[in-house]
C-alpha cells in the first residue's frame, strides 16, 4: 500500500516539475496564448505520454461542477466527451491536424455540456509546446475563454439582420417579395431548375385599376392590392415565388408545376378575386398572362409573360392566356 502511495506522489511530482518547466518556457519563449480577453478561464496543460490534463479550476467550474467533485488532474476524454455533438468531429479533427504538426496551432470555438446538461460556448487554443526527437507530441499547453455571452449576443445580431434582410426583401404594402428581390429569386429558380422539370411564370394585372383609384381613392386602392396578395398566397404553396412586380401587376412562379395545373390555380384566384368585388361593392377582375420556362433568362421569361399578359387585356380583360 505504501508503495503505491509512493508511486503515486513520485508520478505527482513528475507532473508537477513537467508543469513548472512548462511555465517558465511560457514566460521566456511566448508561446503567444496570454491574451487580454473578457472570460478567460486560465491555461490548461496536458501530459501527451500519460494523457494527464492538469487545468485552471474555472475551466470547471464554469461547467457548475464543485472542485471537490473533481480531480486536481483528469485525462483528456473528460473534456472531450462533453463536447457538443455537431461539434465533436471538428474539434477531434482540429487536434489531431495539430498533434501531426500540419497546422501552427489547435484553435477552436465549441459548445461543451455543463452538469445541468445545458451548453456553454468556448474558445479553445493550445499548442504542443514539447516533442520527442521524432516529432511525436510530449507536451501541450493552451488557455481557454467562455465566449458563451459573445455568442449569445452574435446569434441575436445575426437575427436581427436576418430580420433586416427579409424586410428589405419586402413589398411594404403587401409583404410579398418586391421588384429586385423577385429577379433574384426566380433567377435562382431558372439556374437550379433540373432538366425537363417544369417552371411556369404568370404575371397578374388588375383590371382598370387606375380607375378604382380615381373613383375610390388610393386608400381603397391600396386594400385592393392587399386583398389580392392574400388571395395569391392562400392558394400557392411554399415553394412558389409570389412577388409584387410594381403598381398593380404581380407575379407568381410554380416551379415543379404542369402549365394546366398553374392555370388551374390562376383561375382559382381570378375567381376568389371576382368575389372579392361583391362585398366590396366594386367590379374586381384581373387579367393574367401565362409561359413556361424555356431557357431564357428571368427578365426575357417576365417580358414573355407580359405579351401574353396584354394578349389578355386586348381580348377583353378578366382572362387567363397562355402559351
């Protein structure tokens, strides 16, 4: 037993020299790992041959755990299995790249499991500070950060842009995609479109709008409009592009859609938009103009519409034609 006990301090001791050797390299050699950050939990140190990581005490409790729960020195796994598992590979990877000497240092931000089970956010940086003649990995320092409130205040600037980037992308009056965000986006379509899958692309225009507006006003108009984008959207599905195309005209693209299918739904609208005209006590009618994507670019496709769109008005308005 007391041999045991004896070996045991001897392999303290050993640790221990390793650690203070460590620390006076640190402050002759600067191994470029002191920084000035808010959260700094202290350095840590791991033994390489043994697999000893001796720590700052607040890498650990940070986690919420107590010091008397933990050793003064784990092995590496304790922090490792702990990791996040979307980030466990990456972190493993980053090491392991480190360890072979292909990178100048371990770097990584990660999200590691506290005692409660929730996850905190860490800055890890370390490097092997000790190698055998070899080139195997003997020794490696490093410090860690809980960047857990950066983190938490990224994510909430990152919604809030993404906030600011969905309104820009907006039509303010109907909340459909505007003019610029609708080229782009059926753009897309047309370039991500798989051979012989079909897109069709309809453009909508109110009958005698201009007239509704001088007769009722542009407060009356502007509901009409609104009226008509609800319409729209209650009967598209997810993947189709609604957009506002400017005034009165909109547009609708179905991709994955037959041409009778789309006109099927168009009628739906020019219906339902007809019906609308009773209870408002006003004669709503729209007229639409309808082609299938044929390889032409967004703005070629739209103006293709557009003709049959006015082929429409020309035969006497409230009308769908297509190609």
């Amino acid at each position: 037993m007391k041999e045991k006990s004896y070996e045991a301090l001897l392999e303290r001791i050993e640790a221990l020299e390793k650690i203070n050797d460590q620390l006076l390299k640190d402050q002759m050699e600067d191994v470029k790992l002191s920084y000035n950050w808010a959260g700094s939990l202290g350095h840590w140190y791991w033994d390489y041959q043994t697999n000893k990581v001796t720590y700052n005490p607040l890498k650990v409790t940070a986690l919420g755990y107590e010091l008397s729960e933990i050793k003064e020195e784990v092995n590496y796994q304790f922090f490792t299995e702990k990791l996040h598992p979307e980030d466990y590979d990456m972190v493993m990877d980053n090491m392991l790249m480190h360890l072979k000497g292909l990178t100048p240092a371990y770097e990584v931000e990660y999200r590691i499991r506290t005692k409660s089970g929730e996850y905190k956010w860490y800055y890890d940086r370390g490097v092997v500070t000790s190698r055998s003649k070899d080139g195997k990995p003997l020794f490696l320092t490093g410090i860690v950060f809980d960047i857990s409130e950066k983190k938490r205040v990224q994510e909430e600037l990152e919604e809030k842009n993404k906030l600011l980037r969905e309104q820009s992308s907006r039509d303010s009056l109907t909340q459909l995609y505007n003019h610029r965000t609708l080229y782009e986006k059926l753009q897309y379509m047309m370039d991500h479109i798989k051979q012989y899958e079909p897109l069709i692309v309809a453009m909508i225009d109110i009958d005698d709008f201009k007239l509704i507006n001088d007769q009722k006003g542009h407060v009356y108009g502007d509901q009409i409009l609104v009226e008509l984008a609800r319409i729209m959207k209650d009967h598209t599905k997810k993947d189709d592009l609604v957009a506002r195309y400017g005034g009165e005209e909109f547009l609708i693209a179905f991709p994955k859609s037959a041409l009778q299918d789309a006109k099927n739904i168009l009628n739906d609208i020019r219906i339902d938009f007809e019906k609308l005209g009773q209870s408002y006590k006003q004669k709503l009618t729209i007229s639409v103009g309808v082609v299938p994507f044929e390889g032409f670019s967004a703005r070629e496709t739209i103006h293709q519409a557009d003709i049959k769109l006015y082929q429409a008005k020309h035969e006497g308005k409230n009308k769908i034609i297509s190609s």
